[in-house]
C-alpha cells in the first residue's frame, strides 16, 4: 500500500459529462476563450497572460457565465492588493503555511466522486487553540485554490470538517474579516461552488461556531452548512459512497493519532498582479498511510 498522493484529474468521459450538465461544448468553449481574451485585451489594469486551460476551467467553475468569468478575473487579480496580508509572501514550505499544515489535517480527495465533485477533509485540529492564525489559514487554502485552479475539473465542491477536539478557545480566536476573505476569494475570484458543508462530531460548541459564521458567510453558504450527527468520521465517508470506484486515497482508522505529514510534490504556478513567479513545485503535506489504513474513497 503506497502511502505517496497522487491527484487524479477527470477523465475524458467525466470532463464530456461536466460539459454536458452545464449545456456547453468544445467549440462553445473556444468561443468563450476568445471572448475572454478579447476582453482582457482592453483592461488595462488587468494582465492578460493567461492560458486557455485555466480561462476554461473558470468557465466552468461560473457554469459557463461570460460576465462571471470577467467579474472572477477582476477579483482574481486584485486579490493581492484587496487582501494583501493572505495573498503576500506566500511560501508553500514557509514557516506559517508548514506550522498550519502542522496542527490540521487537510486532504483533498485525488478523485472525483460519481456526482463528479471534489472532496476536501479538514480534521484532527490540535487541541491547543493557541495555533490558530486565520490569516496563515488563508494562506494555506489560497495555495490550494490555485492549484485547483490548474488542475481540477468538477461540479463544484463539498467539505467535510471534522470537529473532534474543537473548543471554545478555537471558535474565539476566529478571525471574521480572513473568514470573509477567504469566502471572497473562493466564491468570487476562483468562483468555486461549494455544494455541502458538513460538520461531524460537533458538539454545542458548534452553537457558538455557527454565530459567527453567519456574521461572516453569505446567506447561501449558510444553508449549505449541515451539522451532520454522525460520531465517526469514516463513517460519515463511507455514507458518501466514496468507495473506491469513486476515488482513492487511505485515510487511518484512528485518524486522530495521525499527526505526522509525508511530502509529495505537486505542480504549482501562482500568477500574481504586481509579478509573476512560476513555483515548479510545491510540497503537499498529507498523511502518513501504514496498515491500519482503510481505504475509504
């Protein structure tokens, strides 16, 4: 059992049915890049330097909008001048974004699922509040929105954030202005779609949790928020039916113990506004598999 990740992009036949669902085709496709490119031709303040593979995949993230896509583009660029202290010096092995990956488990799921969406886990949180910095947090999920930007092809997303060991020290050192930031960022400048939140092994802590995020996330992300009454985590996967045919990725039985990361390298380019710099690579921390693992998606 390899314990080395390995990201799976949609197959051909599921990239057709993405297309399909959303009414669109190759040559429609071709079309709305040239509309783009056209578009960004004529502002100024915005570079245009940008390759046809993610134009299209913001296309489809927007489910095939032309103003969604301009809108997203004008929101992707000025990201690092909106929210400079989560778009700034960002370093995928530096200290902050080490130390995050440090303290929370964070796994996106190398394959689709059969209603072809993209899985992300969020669990085992240090019991210690004293970790948390939702500034470095949003430095951490910035890093893998851009790189979902370049590989992933779906319908949209849904989250899964395991609770166990949250408290109240963690819900009180929430940041509302980085949770709004991120939410900008997710919704508006990569334009992704989340289609279910769900909180396991929540407790009444998640009371408290769940005001402050309604001063934070918009009314439709509220709704897509569902504490899920579930006490084991791989359970509430299985429930997902991410077998194996759906995608794989091993995940330990007692995923609490898990605090160790392994490093497998995943491609990575960030376009920034003020420069461009290529990082060829970047380490992906994700857990250390041994032979308690259970195959889980």
């Amino acid at each position: 059992m390899s314990d080395r990740y390995s990201f799976i992009p949609a197959t051909r036949e599921q990239v057709e049915t993405i297309r399909k669902k959303l009414g669109t085709d190759e040559e429609d496709i071709k079309r709305a890049i040239t509309s783009v490119r056209d578009w960004l031709r004529m502002q100024p303040h915005l570079p245009d330097e940008i390759d046809d593979a993610r134009i299209e995949r913001i296309y489809v993230n927007c489910k095939c909008s032309i103003e969604r896509v301009k809108k997203g583009l004008d929101a992707y660029y000025s990201l690092r001048t909106r929210y400079p202290e989560m778009m700034m010096n960002r370093d995928p092995m530096g200290a902050d974004v080490v130390s995050t990956m440090e303290h929370i488990v964070m796994l996106t799921m190398p394959r689709l699922t059969k209603e072809l969406y993209r899985v992300h886990i969020f669990a085992d949180p240090d019991p210690d509040p004293t970790w948390v910095s939702w500034t470095n947090y949003g430095k951490t999920v910035s890093i893998n929105l851009d790189w979902m930007l370049l590989n992933d092809y779906s319908l949209g997303d849904v989250v899964i954030m395991d609770l166990k060991n949250t408290t109240a020290g963690h819900v009180l050192r929430s940041d509302i202005n980085m949770i709004r930031a991120i939410e900008f960022g997710y919704k508006t400048a990569y334009c992704r779609s989340l289609k279910a939140l769900h909180l396991i092994n929540a407790d009444k802590v998640v009371d408290l949790a769940m005001k402050i995020l309604k001063a934070a996330l918009s009314e439709k992300l509220q709704k897509r928020t569902r504490r899920t009454e579930l006490s084991c985590f791989l359970h509430f996967v299985w429930s997902l039916q991410l077998s194996l045919e759906n995608g794989g990725v091993c995940i330990r039985r007692n995923i609490g113990s898990c605090r160790k990361f392994n490093l497998a390298e995943c491609p990575y380019t960030s376009i920034l506004q003020d420069q461009r710099r290529c990082l060829t690579k970047w380490q992906r921390n994700i857990c250390r598999m041994n032979l308690e693992a259970l195959p889980v998606l």
